[in-house]
C-alpha cells in the first residue's frame, strides 16, 4: 500500500473508529463497571472481531452475504437478538457503587473478551460495510495479504486506541455514575436494546 493511500486509510478508519457503535458503548460500560484493567478483555476480543470481519469480507464472504439474502437475514435475526440480550443484562447490572462493593474484578475476563468479540461480530450489517469500504483501498496489481495485513493492523491499533480511551474515561468519571445510581446501566442497555430492535427493523 502506498503512503499516500495508506494516510487517507488511517484518517478513514480515524473516523469510523470515533463513531458510536455497540463496541465503543460496551467498552465505556465496562470500564465503569469493572475497572479499566478489566475492560482490556473487552476492548481485545472487540477488536479481534473486528480483524476477523476485515479477513471475511477482503477474502470475498461480503460477496456472498450480498448474493444470499436468507443468510443475510438469518445473521441480522441472531445479531439483534444477541445485542437485545447483552442491554437486557447491562440493564439489570449493579450501579457502579454497588458493584464495587460486590468486588468488580471477580467477573471474568474470557467472559468479558466473549462478549466483545460477540458484540463485534453480531452485526453482518458491519461485514456488508466492510465489503464496501476496504476495495477503495485495495491495489488489483499487488498482493492482497500484505494490504491485509497493512489495513487489519492500522485498523486494530485505532480501534484498541478508542476504546481504552472510552474504558479510561469511564473508570475516570466512575465517581459520578455511583451517584446515578443504575440510570447509567439503564441508559447503555436501552442503547443495545434499541440497536438490536433496529437491526431487526431494518430491511436486508
């Protein structure tokens, strides 16, 4: 990849990465529920994820997605479901206060890397746009695993960046959210919820 690509890439992927989505949201919940050490699982299995999205839609899965409706459909059913899931569980979680009385750091990492790995993966809607964005990027004349791997690492070292900085800001501001009490929780749940009904509403 040429430099001159690769700069618009990163500025590219800047900006993706700096739009709200159900990572970043679960990234900043954790890092106020269980400290910001714990939230990393979070963050590592979310941008994995990730990764593993860049590798199915370059190698051609996107394709197959757009060419096969039911797939498609069936996948979006699974992902709103899983996200409604996940608020439904962020909802019903202690306050911030209460959970530090109840020792945050007993929950378990390979729980917390799951479900941002889960979380990552449960929108084919991503994969679709994966799909779409990478091409602009890609040179037929040169091979295309060194521009994967360009792309894969440029994108995961921007996307740990954002969310160990929302995992940080929400261990640092975790003082006021005690004092909300679980309206935090509700707030961030309500979010997955309402993005797993869209996901549902949304025509393929």
């Amino acid at each position: 990849m040429e430099s001159q690509t690769w700069i618009i890439y990163l500025a590219a992927v800047i900006g993706l990465s700096l739009t709200p989505g159900p990572n970043g949201l679960l990234a900043l919940s954790h890092g106020a529920l269980y400290g910001y050490k714990k939230a990393l699982f979070t963050v590592a299995g979310g941008v994995i994820g990730f990764v593993a999205l860049i590798a199915l839609s370059m190698f051609g899965i996107g394709a197959l997605l757009r060419a096969v409706s039911g797939a498609l459909t069936l996948l979006k059913c699974v992902g709103a479901i899983y996200l409604i899931l996940l608020g439904i569980q962020i909802w019903r979680a202690p306050s911030a206060a209460a959970a530090s009385i109840g020792h945050p750091q007993d929950r378990r990492g390979t729980v917390m890397f799951r479900q941002g790995l889960l979380a990552a993966m449960s929108n084919p809607k991503v994969l679709l746009f994966f799909s779409a964005f990478l091409p602009q990027f890609i040179d037929a004349r040169r091979e295309l695993l060194p521009q994967f791997m360009t792309m894969a690492v440029t994108f995961a070292i921007v996307e740990f960046s954002v969310e160990c900085m929302l995992a940080r800001l929400a261990h640092r501001i975790r003082p006021r959210m005690e004092r909300g009490g679980k309206r935090f929780n509700q707030f961030c749940g309500g979010l997955f919820v309402a993005m797993g009904a869209a996901l549902f509403a949304q025509r393929t």
